[in-house]
C-alpha cells in the first residue's frame, strides 16, 4: 500500500513525565519517531484497536517498570499537576 501524503503541525503537548518516558522509549524500540507513534495509537484507538501485539506490551510493561510509571487508563482524566 501506497504511503499517504499528509500535513503534519508542530505542536507543543504536555504530558507525565514518567508516560513520555515510556513512549520515547517504545519508539526508539520500535523503531519509529515519537509522532510516528502516537498517531499509530491515537488512529489505532479511534477504530478500537489495540495498537500493539502482546510482546510488544511485554516491552511497554519492562519501560513502565524501568521508568517509574504506574500510571493505568483507570488514572485517565484524573492526573492534576502540583
């Protein structure tokens, strides 16, 4: 399949430090630049999919660990900054 051509927009998103961690280092796992991959989440969630097979959860699991993350989708719209 053919790569889409798309407008991407800079934008400046703020986000818990310990989940950027995480996400920076699922894209370096996988190989994908940071915005690369949160479209995939972001467009595999608006279809209710889960953006990623089991073993690569396993990965995510290791860098929550490694980063200090315990955040859960129950902590979803429920995180206030200090």
């Amino acid at each position: 399949m053919p790569k889409r051509i798309v407008q991407r927009t800079q934008t400046g998103v703020r986000i818990e430090s310990s989940l950027l961690k995480v996400l920076k280092g699922l894209a370096e796992y996988t190989n994908l630049s940071l915005g690369d991959l949160l479209e995939g989440i972001v467009l595999h969630s608006f279809e209710g999919k889960a953006p990623f097979p089991a073993e690569t959860r396993d990965v995510i699991d290791k860098l929550k660990t490694v980063y200090g993350c315990t955040l859960t989708a129950d902590d979803s719209h429920k995180l206030k900054e200090e």
